[in-house]
C-alpha cells in the first residue's frame, strides 16, 4: 500500500518501486513499528485528537497485528513498499479508513528513527548479555589456569614468564570495555525522535516528552531535524560491533596458532572443531578462524554507513534507507559468532606441560638478572647490558642462564653474585611480577577476584536492562 500519491498522475516505474523498497528487509522492525504506534495513539487520545472510541478502536487492531505479526499471520506483501506501509495496510484492512488516522502529526521519517532506535537498543542489550557469557566462559578458563606458567610472547618472540590465567584474563577486561561502551551508548542513544515530524516537528498538540516516556527514552530530540537525520547510534553501534569483533578475531588467532602442532598448547572439543574433506587426520579451528574472518565484515558494516553519511545533507534524505541493513547484518554476526566462540573457549584444554617446559626457554629470565642488578643500585643501562652479555654468553656455550658459573657471572659485573640463580627460576620470575596488574600468582588471584565481582555487577545490569525493555514492549 502506497502512503503517497495523491499529487502524482501515474504509478511508480517498476524501477523505482524496486530501488524504493525495503519491505524485504525492514520487517523485522514491525514489533517496534507497532509499539510506537501504540505510544503515538495514547498522545493522538490524550490530547483529544481521536475520539475513545476511535482511539480504542484503532489500538485493539494494533495490538492484533503485534499478535499476527509475531505468529506469522500478518505477512507483508509485494506491493508493500516498507514495514510502515505493510502495517498501515494491515490497520486499514482491520478498519478501513479510520487505520489511516494513526499517521497524524508523524511521518515515516521520525518513524523509521524510532523504529531503528529502538530496534538498536534491544538488540545491543542483547549483545551484551550474550558478552558477558563469553566473559564468564573466559573467567572460568582464567581461573582454570592461574597457576599455569607459560612464556609470554612479544614480536611473538618468548619474552618474559607469565600465568597462562594472567594470558587469558586479559580478553576479559577487552571485553569489559566494549560493554562499557555499549553502557555509555545506551545512554546517549535514549533519546526518542518521535515528534520530530517530517523535519520540523507537528503544529498538532502532540507531546514527543510523553512518547519518548512510554518507550522507555529518557528524553526526545530537542532538535527536530537532527531527530531525523541523527544516525550516529548507528554508526556508534557498529564501531562497538566492529571493536568486538577485532577483539573476537584476536582470540581467534591466539586460538588458531595454539593448536598448531607446533605448539600444541590448546586441545579444541571435537564439538567446536571441523574436519577436512580430502584429509582425514584433520582437526581444523575453523570457529576460531571465523571469528578472526567475521571482523572484516563488522569493520565493512561501519565504514559502508560512515561513507553514506558523510556530507549528507541534515533532515531525512533517502539515503538513511542504508542505514538498516549493515546494522542487522552485524547483530546477527555476532549472534552467531559469540556462542561459537563461547563454547569454543569453554571446551578448550590446555597442555600444563608443555606450557611449563616453554616458559623458561628463549632467555625469557634475561630481564631477572637486570631487575637483579638494579636491586643492587646498578643503574639500569648497564644491568640490561650485563644481561644482555650472560645471554650472548649462553648463545656461544649452548647453554640457559642458570647454568652459568659464578666466576662466569662475577666476570660480567662484580654485583652478580651466587644469589642471581635464586630468581633464575620460572617461579621466582613470576613471584617477583607484584604489582597491580602483573602475572604474580598473589596480583592474578586479586584481578580474578576484581573481575568476577565486576562481572557480576555487568551481568545484573544488562539482564535488567533487558527486563526493562521487554516490558516497554510488553506495554
Ligand atoms: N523506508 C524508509 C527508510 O528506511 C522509510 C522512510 C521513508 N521516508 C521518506 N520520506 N521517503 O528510511
């Protein structure tokens, strides 16, 4: 059903009804079309717009399409252009002319900026419910393996021992920040563009406070065209989506060199590993190798929306029509990835063994024998030299740091005593690590113990986030 027309003397071109349409993909904005519209229609009748009786009328049929949208049986057609008409034509088939009231002091531009908002929001609390099960998955891991030495790598280079928990911890605290981002979205996001009219807000008593009240905003736009041309919680939210999976994609990798062979530090469930067709002792990662691949398509979504809005004239242009697709594709990315990946980490092994055997190798203690010296009040440059020298020494005799003699040590610098080999050890190098945030079994165990009480306190707030918003739509 066409909203428009009445100045026009022929139809569309097939062409443009084509190019024009997104019924295709905008219908999964009917639930928040139709909770709108229930918010628009208590205004309509408070403000004496719309007779009870119409009003009630006109709400009963809303309320049986959110039912047939919901089961199925209100469909939209080939003649529709968008969700707004399909629905309009499905009040007017309900009422006949009447279902034409509700568009009263709206119009589809202020409509589609609600519709997306609202769309946006429950979809991003979504996503952060669904985060924060990553985050417990990889707390358990952490926990699991917090007394498990391994080398930690710079330049993928051995560098310096650490707590393979310490190693996997840190995805936590990645994650954390894009729910702290999606927190400070949420907040910038809750304001309702319903009111906003075409551009220029309504000359109709209507009252945009009480809307955006009933849909759970906590205000309106103050400025009515930029209440219709603001998509920057569109742009915002696929830089969150992007961020989360650039992070997803960096545990993807970590993933993916693990189970090498060469390392072979990580065992992958059968259940979250795929085979080859043509080689038949293949176990591949590909879960983790999809994540790491599903990040370009996020980074795509956000810079295909940054291109079209850049210099687009302010109020509705057509244009914001693309807005829709790169942000659902997005949410749904990530709905598939986040419990592929949860799982993936929760049913990953990792080799103790192994790890231990590692950690020492490289020179990875080099930096104990500095940190050594400095203790004795040598000043750094000449300590990193000294250590630099035990382990050239070590290259030429084939030999690790704690096998050099004391005569050997003493030579180097007078201040490396016999006690140097008591921090010569994996163990003593990570008792050492004390500080706030380091790899010391004592500063691991308070970070765990920090984060599980964050964690915690995330999960409560987007579950009740979710609460909240159900209920609107429930309303
Ligand atoms: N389908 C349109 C969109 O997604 C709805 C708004 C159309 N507004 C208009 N003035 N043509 O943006």
């Amino acid at each position: 059903m066409a909203l428009w027309g009445g100045r026009f003397s022929d139809a569309p071109a097939d062409a443009v009804f084509a190019l024009s349409r997104s019924i295709h993909f905008d219908w999964r904005l009917a639930p928040y079309d139709l909770r709108s519209s229930l918010a628009h229609l208590e205004i309509l009748e408070s403000s004496g717009l719309l007779d009870k009786s119409v009003a009630s009328q006109i709400q009963r049929a809303l309320k049986e399409l959110v039912t047939e949208v919901a089961s199925g049986k209100f469909q939209p057609i080939a003649s529709d252009e968008d969700v707004h008409s399909a629905l309009e034509r499905g009040l007017t088939e309900k009422l006949g002319e009447t279902g034409g009231a509700l568009r009263a002091g709206r119009s589809r531009n202020d409509q589609v900026a609600t519709d997306l908002k609202l769309f946006a929001i429950d979809h991003m609390i979504t996503l952060a419910n669904s985060l924060t099960e990553l985050q417990s998955a990889l707390l358990n891991k952490a926990k699991e393996y917090a007394d498990a030495p391994a080398p930690g790598f710079t330049h993928m280079q051995h560098a310096q021992p650490i707590l393979f928990g310490h190693e996997i911890a840190k995805h936590v605290h990645a994650f954390s920040r894009d729910l702290d981002r999606i927190s400070d979205w949420l907040k910038r996001t809750s304001v309702s563009p319903l009111g906003s009219g075409a551009l220029a807000g309504s000359s109709l008593p209507l009252a945009p406070e009480k809307t955006a009240k009933s849909l759970g905003f906590a205000s309106n736009s103050a400025n009515s065209i930029d209440g219709v041309s603001d998509r920057d919680f569109v742009a915002e939210a696929l830089f969150i989506s992007s961020m989360i999976g650039i992070h997803l994609s960096r545990i993807g990798e970590e993933w993916c060199i693990w189970a090498t062979t060469e390392f072979a530090w990580a065992r992958v469930a059968d259940a979250y590993s795929t085979g080859s067709s043509i080689m038949p002792q293949k176990k591949n990662p590909d879960m983790a190798e999809l994540a790491r691949g599903k990040a370009g398509r996020l980074i795509g979504n956000l810079t295909g929306v940054l291109a079209m809005l850049k210099g687009l004239p302010f109020a509705y242009n057509r244009d914001l029509q693309e807005d829709k697709e790169p942000l659902f594709d997005s949410f749904d990315t990530l709905a598939l990835v986040l419990p592929a990946v949860t799982g993936m980490v929760a049913s990953t092994e990792f080799d103790r063994e192994k790890m231990l055997q590692a950690a020492p190798l490289g020179f990875s203690l080099a930096t104990e024998i500095a940190d050594f010296l400095v203790r004795a009040h040598v000043p750094f440059s000449i300590a990193h030299e000294s250590a630099g020298k035990c382990v050239a020494l070590c290259e030429r005799t084939s030999r690790q740091l704690h096998e050099l003699t004391d005569s050997e040590f003493a030579s180097i610098h007078p201040s490396l005593t016999s006690k140097v080999r008591d921090v010569l050890t994996v163990d003593g190098a990570l008792e050492s690590r004390t500080t706030r945030g380091g790899t010391a079994p004592s500063a691991l165990a308070t970070q765990l113990k920090e984060l599980s009480v964050e964690l915690s306190s995330k999960a409560k707030e987007f579950s009740s986030a979710q609460k909240a918003f159900h209920a609107m739509m429930g309303a």
